[in-house]
C-alpha cells in the first residue's frame, strides 16, 4: 500500500509539453553530480521520451516547489529502468528521497516487470549506493565508462561537480 506522502508534497507528471520543466529539474539535480546524458539530448527527441507511455516522469514538488524528479522507463521488454532519480540539493536527508523512491518503486512494479534496474556511478552521491541498496536492488556488475568531460564540452558550467578533478587536455 502506499505510503501517504508528506505534507505539502505532490508528484506532478512531466510529459513531452513540459520539457523546460524537465530541463530546470535535470539540471537542478544533476549538475552537482556531473549528469549530463539528458543536457545532450534534442528537445524533439526528449520530447518523444517523455511522450512515450512506457515512460513515466514525475517532479515531486513540496507547497508547490519543484524539489526533484524521477523517470521510469519501460520501453525495454520485462524491464523498467529507473532512468533518473534526485532532489536538488537542498531537499537530501530529510527523507523525502525514501518516499519518493518508494512511490517509484510502487509505480515500477504495478506494471509487473521481470526486474527494475538502476545505474549508477562513482560520481554520483556518495550516499547512492547504499541508499539503492537499503531500496532493494541489488548490484549485479560494474563497468568502465569513458565519455569527454562534459565541462569542457561546454555542456555542463565548469565549476559544477567540484568533487571531480577537471583535467585540462
């Protein structure tokens, strides 16, 4: 059964009419942790993304504010990802990350997948690990991922992620 969430908290859907909305969040809550997957994506194809039903994409909002999001994604067969997932900054650790990760987790199963997947990396939280964990997955492989600095792309603002040494060429 659902937990009811905490006062003044709401999921709002984010779908293919909003992508500023979109936008502001990923940035919001990614850029601390150097995610840039999203910031590279076309508005016509993030746009397709979210319009998809197999894509479920919710802000959770506090009085109204946006504090964070979260996207499932279930276009692959038997699968849904937990595509993305955070809060801004200023909303860690005061739980609502748990209620927000157990609303998802409640929304991905009620579609009955074969398994819900999570990827992380070494960049992002350093509490995200265990925290999935605590959430019930379980990691099942590692790999290396290489990818040009999305800083000195120009993608991400260079002084965003300091925890990650920017290495000049």
């Amino acid at each position: 059964a659902a937990r009811p969430a905490p006062s003044g908290v709401a999921l709002e859907p984010i779908g293919a009419d909003d992508l500023a909305r979109y936008r502001r969040l990923f940035t919001a809550v990614g850029e601390p942790w150097l995610w840039f997957g999203r910031a590279r994506t076309s508005d016509p194809d993030l746009a397709v993304i979210l319009g998809d039903p197999a894509v479920w994409c919710r802000a959770v909002t506090r009085d109204g504010v946006d504090l964070g999001f979260v996207e499932l994604d279930a276009r692959a067969a038997g699968e849904i990802e937990l595509a993305y997932f955070g809060l801004v900054p200023d909303a860690i650790g005061g739980g609502l990350g748990r209620w927000l990760m157990t609303s998802a987790l409640e929304e991905a199963w009620r579609r009955a997948p074969e398994r819900v997947t999570v990827h992380t990396c070494h960049f992002d939280h350093p509490g995200a690990l265990a925290f999935y964990r605590r959430s019930g997955f379980t990691p099942v492989a590692t790999g290396v991922e290489i990818a040009p600095d999305p800083r000195l792309a120009g993608i991400l603002p260079r002084d965003c992620a300091p925890h990650v040494p920017l290495i000049e060429p």
